[in-house]
C-alpha cells in the first residue's frame, strides 16, 4: 500500500501505472482508493470526475458502493460529504441517472459496457466532458479482461484517453490472481 501511494499520489514521486496484485482481502482496493480520495480532496471543489472504477460485475460495484457510503457519508451532513461518488452500471433509474450526468460525482462506479456506451451514447456524453479532470482510470480484479475482453479494454483505455485528451492519465489494475513460479522479478513481469 506505500508503494502504492508514492506511485499514485501526486504528493509523492511523478504519479505512474500501477498494478497491485496481493491476496483476496490483503488491502488492493486502498492501493488505489486512498491516493484517489487524497487526489480528490486536494482539488476539492473543482466540479468533475475525478477517477473513474471500473469493476468486472455489478455486484462488487454494489459492494464498494456501501463500503465508501460507511467511510464517506456517515458522519457528514447530506451534502456535506468530502469526496461525491456514485455508481453507474445500468441499475439505476432514469432519474438517477440524469442527476449524475447533470452533477458528475468526484469518483464514478461502473462496468467497462458502461463505460463504453457513456462514450458513444449522445445523451451521455456530458459526463465525458464532465470528465476533463479524470487522473484515474482503475481496473479492479484486472485478471477478468482476457482474451477478446482484455483486447476490448485495453482499446477502451486508449479511447478514455483520447476522448479527455489526457495523456497522462492513471491506469491502476488490482488482482488477487498473481503468478506464483520464478523470482520475485519473475512475478513482476
């Protein structure tokens, strides 16, 4: 999780890619999640999307949903919150998702189909422009995206970056899945 930090943080070293690969409930999500909500809370009140997380299955954007609802609403007044985050996978109602594309959160929670179609779909391209600040792009259990999936996501990067004309943009991969043979430099590669 430090290293994490100093190479996410802007407060540390130059900010980089980063891949955390760890065991299941070993601390991947704070690897990427403090550095995110520390970037957030520096340009607090700049409007936009901050970092966008994106997750393989609903489920786990449920779950991290209510995690970050217990760590950064309870305690706060309604609006007073310190970081704004909402989810956006395709469950949400109409009127939900209006109010996002109108108030883009600081942080977005959703699926790379949703993704997808915020940056094709007409009527939701102003969350794109919404997006002029985006410093992360995270990737969690990157080991998911394989095959012709993987090729579709890692194509669906490039077309964030391009379309936020953000060269410098994070990408962040968590995965409990790690290679387990050769060296320690083995298992980085």
């Amino acid at each position: 999780q430090c290293e994490a930090w100093l190479r996410l943080s802007s407060r540390g070293q130059t900010p980089r890619h980063t891949l955390a690969t760890t065991g299941t409930s070993s601390g991947k999500t704070e690897c990427f999640l403090y550095p995110v909500l520390d970037h957030c809370a520096q340009v607090a009140g700049k409007p936009g999307i901050k970092a966008i997380i994106l997750y393989p299955m609903n489920a786990l954007a449920n779950s991290q949903f209510g995690e970050l609802e217990k760590f950064l609403c309870r305690g706060y007044a309604q609006g007073q919150e310190p970081v704004r985050f909402k989810r956006y996978t395709g469950q949400e109602s109409d009127e939900e998702r209006q109010a996002i594309i109108a108030n883009p959160p600081d942080i977005l929670l959703t699926n790379y189909v949703m993704l997808e179609l915020i940056l094709t779909r007409v009527e939701e391209r102003p969350l794109v422009e919404q997006a002029a600040g985006l410093e992360f792009l995270v990737f969690d259990e990157l080991h998911t995206y394989r095959g012709r999936q993987g090729a579709d996501v890692a194509l669906l990067a490039r077309r964030v970056r391009e379309a936020r004309k953000a060269p410098d943009l994070q990408l962040v991969g968590t995965s409990a899945t790690m290679a387990t043979g050769g060296s320690f430099a083995d298992q980085q590669t």
